[in-house]
C-alpha cells in the first residue's frame, strides 16, 4: 500500500516536471501544435481531454503524456499498482482540469485541499489557456514559477539564436 503510494506520487511528480520542462514550455516556445490544439478559440471538453480522434490533438496528448509513460517504465518493477493507479489519476485530472468548458466549479472545500496539496485546479489550469505565460504545471502549482523562468529563458534563447542567424544572413 505504501509502495504504491510513493509510485503514483513519483509518477505524477516526475511526469509532470518532464512534460513540464520538456515538453509543454519549450512546444510554447518553438512549437505550434500545442498552441493551435489548445490554446486557439475555445474548443468542446471532449478535444481538451483528448477524446476525439483529430490527430492533431492526438499527437499532443500523447506527447504531453509520453513522459509519464518513460516514468512508469523503471517504476513498474517497483510496484505496478501504483504505477497504474499513477497513470489512472494523470489521466483522470486531464479530464478534471478542462471541466471549467462545461461550466464546472470546484466546491471550495476541494479547492482549499488542493491549494494544501499544490494540486492544479480546473480554474487555475483555465488561466493558462486564457493566457500562455502563466499557470505552468498542468498537476502541480509549484511547477509554474520555476516553468515560467524557464519560458523567459528559452524565449530569450530563440530571439538571440534568431537574431544572430540574421546577422549571418546579412554578412553573406
Ligand atoms: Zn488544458
Ligand atoms: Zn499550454
């Protein structure tokens, strides 16, 4: 029981921190998938948690997931059922955090646990679709200050890399 605790929380800890830092702020910096499937006019609940077949969408659920996935790999020997029950409640909050779509509130006695817990609420993950620089951490709310210094930094990384490919262009 306890092993199967301290699986699920690495898995969504360390999932989270990957898809993240790998995955979620650098596709907002050099990518635009991500910003097109879920950041673009309002979509319907359903393409927000990834039960439609639009492989757009697909392709960024799964890569959003695909950390949680190399997670669950090395966790697995240690204990599978909370390696699943891991998986399950990642996939669980996806559909929790895009219920604002559908008019959800989260009572306050829930929003005050997971204030506690540092757990995402719908109304916290809705002001990161609402704007892109703020509300990082698509599980866990300490992810978002450190997520958005690395979103400053990579930012800056692309307008200097841009910035000395022109001056390359120009000296040719
Ligand atoms: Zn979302
Ligand atoms: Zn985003």
């Amino acid at each position: 029981m306890i092993e199967a605790s301290i699986a699920a929380c690495l898995l969504l800890f360390l999932g989270d921190f990957l898809s993240t830092f790998c995955y979620h702020v650098p596709e907002h910096v050099f990518g635009s998938l991500h910003l097109k499937t879920h950041h673009t006019s309002k979509q319907t609940f359903r393409h927000y948690a990834i039960l439609t077949v639009n492989a757009q969408v697909l392709l960024d659920g799964i890569l959003g997931a695909l950390p949680y996935l190399l997670i669950a790999v090395p966790l697995w020997s240690y204990s599978p059922i909370g390696t699943v029950l891991g998986l399950l409640l990642g996939q669980l909050h996806v559909w929790w955090r895009h219920a604002c779509v559908m008019n959800w509130q989260t009572p306050k006695i829930v929003a005050g646990l997971c204030h506690i817990l540092f757990i995402t609420t719908p109304e916290q993950h809705w002001l990161h679709h609402q704007k892109t620089t703020v509300g990082f951490g698509d599980i866990f709310t300490f992810f978002d200050a450190p997520a958005r210094s690395w979103f400053r930094f990579l930012r800056l990384l692309r307008f200097q890399v841009r910035a000395s490919g022109q001056k390359m262009a120009v000296r040719l």
